[in-house]
C-alpha cells in the first residue's frame, strides 16, 4: 500500500514545487492538488461537508490552477507521481485539456494521475456552460475522447459534447493507452457502475472512513462490467491509525492520502517529517 500527500493549493503558505519535494525527499508516492476555476459568490449548491452553501475552508476560493502547480513540482522531482484530488475536466475545453495532460505525463517521465471529479459545485459548473443534470454524460465523453487523442495515431470522436474528426495531436502520454484516471465520489452504486465503466479506481471522499462494505460493492461492479484486475482505490485519511491502515490493506487498498497544512514550509516540511515517522517512509537521500 502507497503513501501520498494532498496539498490544498492557494496564494499562502508553502509552493506546490517545495510541497512536492519535500514529499518526495520524506519518501511518500505522490503528491495531489484540488482544482476550482473559481466560487460564484452566491450559490444554490451545497457543499457536501456543510450541508449548506458555507465553505469549509476559504482555500476553495484561492485555488491554484492544478496543472500549472504540477508542472511546476514536476520540474523540482524525480520520482513522485503527479496528480488531482480532484480536477474538474469538464469546466475546460477536452482537446487542450488533452494535450496539457499528455504534455505534463511526457514532460515528467509517466508521473501523471488523473483524479477526476463529477463537481459538486453546480453553480461553478453552469458558469462553464455545463447543461443541468449533463455532468456525468459530459465527462464521461470527455474522457473518452482524450483517450483517444493520447492513444491514436489519428484519433477521432463523435459524442454529444466532443466531436471531432480524424486529428493528429502529440506529445502522448508516457503511460498508455491513457493516464490512470480516479474518480472522487461518494461510495455508492451509482458512482461505483460509472467507475467500472469509464475508469481505473475510485477516491473517496474526506468524510469517508467506514469503506468495508463500499470496497466490496465496487469490487462487484468491477467485475459486472467485465474489467480484468483490480480497480485502484485512493482513501484520504485523517490521520494514521496502525489498525485501520493495516484492514485497509487488506481490503485491497492501494494508497492513502493525507492533507496538508496551509502554513510556511518550514512548519510543513516539519509536519511531513513527522508524519513520514509514523508511517514508516524511508527518506530518499542522494
């Protein structure tokens, strides 16, 4: 089972590139960035951990552009994989999306992850022109025509939202045929057919500790859908508990994320360290 971090990107505190090599050097597997375009100051949509229209954390409206914050960690590390928790794909146009994505998976050697997500934030979404109730139709497409741009040498694709004839687009991702791409959301049913169908694995959400039963529900729509192997699954942790990450491994989980501070990089590199101790991460020296 793998260890990664999520940095919560805004205008304060540490830099996604120091974040990230600092993650690296105190030996955990990956590193992750949110993503928010921007927050409609009024908002009918409820934030799932409030219930209401309040935020848990002024950040959301602070969020730096993820694959900007990549790039930049990916040109200060070596090994670490590079990813969203969560990107939201359809509040950008596919065909770009594509080719930042390949660019950044090609630039950095294969570290790209792509954690995506359906966007709980519906007014955000409107403003990007998403239809009411169209979300999960229109990333699903999405997804299926960047595949096709970073797996064919002449790629092509006809869908309600993406269409576009045979085209050439280069750089391809290091990873074939696409990147590994997660998907946050809620454990249930619904989300775990959808993950079965058009993914690699599901993170949960933050407020999801209890995942006994949800891993074996996924498991079933895996193999329902008929994919072979395993499908990834991503938990984001509060903190280390030496009993719980020992069942999570055995349930099959493959990695565990937990959050950073929004504070100077003194103080979370400080943090890191501490929690590399607890888990057992090696330091990478040299």
């Amino acid at each position: 089972m793998k260890f990664g971090i999520t940095l919560f990107t805004s205008d304060r505190g540490i830099t996604p590139a120091a974040a990230a090599r600092a993650a690296e050097r105190t030996g955990f597997d990956s590193f992750y960035v949110p993503e928010h375009t921007h927050i409609p100051v009024r908002r009918d949509a409820a934030h799932p951990q409030t219930g209401d229209e309040s935020l848990p954390d002024d950040r959301y409206m602070r969020t730096l552009d993820p694959w900007v914050a990549l790039g930049t960690a990916a040109s200060v590390t070596e090994r670490i994989a590079l990813g969203t928790a969560v990107s939201l794909p359809v509040e950008h146009d596919p065909i770009t999306l594509a080719k930042t994505i390949a660019t950044l998976d090609h630039l950095s050697g294969g570290r790209v992850v792509l954690g995506v997500g359906y966007g709980w934030n519906i007014d955000e979404l409107t403003d990007h022109g998403v239809p009411p109730g169209m979300r999960r139709t229109m990333l699903r497409e999405y997804l299926e025509g960047m595949t096709a741009l970073w797996s064919q040498q002449e790629a092509e694709y006809h869908g309600e939202f993406l269409d576009f004839g045979p085209s050439w687009a280069w750089p391809k991702p290091v990873q074939q045929p696409r990147v590994p791409v997660i998907v946050g959301a809620a454990g249930n049913e619904k989300n775990f057919k959808w993950i079965a169908r058009s993914a690699d694995g599901w993170m949960t959400t933050p407020i999801e500790q209890d995942i006994d039963d949800n891993v074996l529900l996924l498991r079933k729509a895996w193999a329902d859908a008929g994919r072979e192997g395993a499908p990834r699954i991503v938990v984001l942790d509060r903190k280390p508990v030496p009993e719980k990450l020992s069942r999570w491994e055995d349930l099959g989980v493959t990695e565990v994320v937990y959050g950073l501070p929004d504070k100077p990089e003194a103080e979370v590199v400080a943090y890191l360290e501490r929690l590399a101790g607890k888990l057992d991460r090696e330091p990478v020296t040299g």
